[in-house]
C-alpha cells in the first residue's frame, strides 16, 4: 500500500505540474457540462440548477476544506469581498446564463461559442494590463473569432448585419464575457491552498445564486428536479464545479491567463463528439468548419505564445 500511495503521489505530482494535462482535463469536463446542461433542459430550471449545485459542492468540498479555511483565515478575511466578487461574476453569473442558454440552443453551438472567451482575454490583457501579443497570436485570435462567428450565425455570418441572432447564443455570448472577465481578474488572487480558493469561492456562488433562484421561482419559471435533474445536478456539482475549476485555477498559476485561456479552444471539439454520441445532435458542415478554425486559432496563437525564461 505504502508502494502505490508513493506512485500516487509522484502521479498527481506530476499531473499537477504539466499545464497541457491540466487544461485537457478541464476542457473535457467543461464540454460534458454542455451536455449535462442540455439533458437538464425540461427537467430542472436553469437557476435552480445553479443554486442546487454549488449547495452540493459546498457540502461536499466542506469537510476537506475547512482546516485550510481555518488556518488561512486572516488571508481570507482581508481578501474575502474579492473572492465574493470572483464567485458570484465566475461561478454564479457565468453558469446561470450558461445553462439558460441551452434551453434555447444546442451544446454544439455553446461549446464552440466559449472559444471566444481566449480572445477576450487576450484583448483585455491588452487594454488594462498591457501585455504584448505576438503576430502568430494576433492571427490565432482572428481564426477563432471566425469558428465562433460561423457557429454563432449558424454558417450564416450576414446574420450579423441583421442582428438575427438565436436567443440561447446572445446568452451565452455574455457569459462568456463574464468568464472572461474572472480569468482576467483572477490576478489578484491572493495565495491560498486550491481547497480554501474552491470552498469560499462555491460559498460565494452559492450566496449569490439565491436571489436568482427566487425570482425564477417566483415568477413561475422554476421546475424542480426530476430523477434526471437531480443526476445532472450531482454530475455538475462534482466533476464542473469541483475538479474543473479547481484545475483550471491551477492551470492559470502554471501558465497565466493568456495561454490557459486558449485551451477552452479544445471544449467544441470535445464537446461536440459527446452531443452527437450521447444526445444526438446533427454535426452540421459549419460546426466542422468552425472546429477547424478554431483548432487552427488554438496551435497558431501556442505557438506564438512567448515561453517562459527556464
């Protein structure tokens, strides 16, 4: 036993430190939240859905939690409207809007549309923080701008100029603002175990879902959960609220915003062969055309990344 705990050890050692497994991981967790959000639609109300999930990963990241929360509380208490911000904008905001947004379009469509979330990054890096890019980046960005544009008008960009837009996409066009702009502030973290950021973060979420849930409830639009919510919302809360932003957290300390951002790039593709395997989506020309774009975006603007002084 002491043999394997060893290899575990060295295993999650390792894992840790390499940003390219890391970010995998949360992308394939993030594209089966697209499809868990999708089977949710008609079986638990999007609000609900988010106030349900952070209650469960609260209660099940707690226990692990609070000897870290415990010891880092003097950190926290001088940080903790910032880290209230970061839940409620990153946690809560974000994957309100998301789950709306699949009751009115499909998880290819919001999987792809997430690879915008890099170039707002990047632009904001740019505008508040100065950071320079370089010329593979800039063609990087373009290329996924085009992917998203594609998916966005559904192969028809002229939609723009109409301003023919499917409800469920406008949607998940501002919570990809609203992610984006936590990935960008989440420079002010302070230093703190993942266990303690995770658990005060998901309280936060869990505050500022409150209100939400009420009003849906209220003005008649919640639905509680069926058999089939509750095992989305016990999906969600585990592996999208947990392990991915846990991972992604650290993903950004390996390699900064910029970079870790760009993997997001790799959630349409993983997320549309799960919408065709398991909800049976139709993969349209213009999706192959945009994952194309997109990838392209993704290994121009890594390899134009500047890379770190070893």
């Amino acid at each position: 036993m002491t043999t394997l705990g060893n290899l575990q050890c060295v295993f999650m050692n390792t894992y840790l430190r390499n940003p390219y497994l890391v970010m995998t991981t949360v992308c394939i967790i993030w594209a089966g939240n697209a499809v868990a959000g999708k089977l949710a639609a008609g079986h638990v109300s999007p609000m609900l859905l988010t106030l349900l999930r952070w209650i469960f990963a609260v209660l099940l990241i707690a226990p692990f939690a609070w000897g870290d929360v415990r010891r880092e509380w003097p950190i926290l208490r001088r940080h903790l409207a910032l880290m209230f911000v970061f839940g409620g904008v990153g946690f809560t905001g974000f994957n309100a809007l998301f789950y709306w947004a699949l009751n009115h379009t499909t998880a290819i469509n919001v999987t792809i549309e997430q690879s915008a979330m890099p170039l707002m990054v990047f632009l904001g890096n740019l505008l508040l923080f100065h950071i320079r890019f370089t010329l593979l980046q800039v063609v990087g960005f373009l290329l996924t701008v085009v992917g998203v544009v594609l998916t966005v008008t559904h192969g028809h960009p002229q939609a723009l100029l109409q301003l023919d837009l499917n409800r469920g996409d406008a949607l998940m066009l501002i919570a990809v603002f609203m992610y984006g702009s936590y990935t960008l502030a989440l420079r002010y973290k302070p230093a703190l175990h993942w266990r303690s950021t995770i658990f005060v973060l998901a309280l936060s979420a869990l505050i500022t879902a409150i209100p939400f849930a009420a009003y849906e409830w209220t003005a008649g639009y919640g639905r509680w959960p069926d058999l089939q919510g509750w095992g989305v919302v016990l999906y969600i809360a585990i592996f999208p609220s947990l392990f991915a932003q846990s991972l992604y957290i650290r993903g950004v300390e390996l390699i900064g915003p910029n970079r870790a951002n760009l993997f997001i790039n790799l959630v349409p593709i993983f997320g549309s062969l799960l919408a065709v395997t398991l909800l049976g989506e139709s993969l349209e020309g213009f999706h192959m055309l945009a994952i194309l774009f997109v990838l392209s975006g993704l290994f121009l603007a890594e390899r134009g990344a500047p890379k770190p002084i070893s």
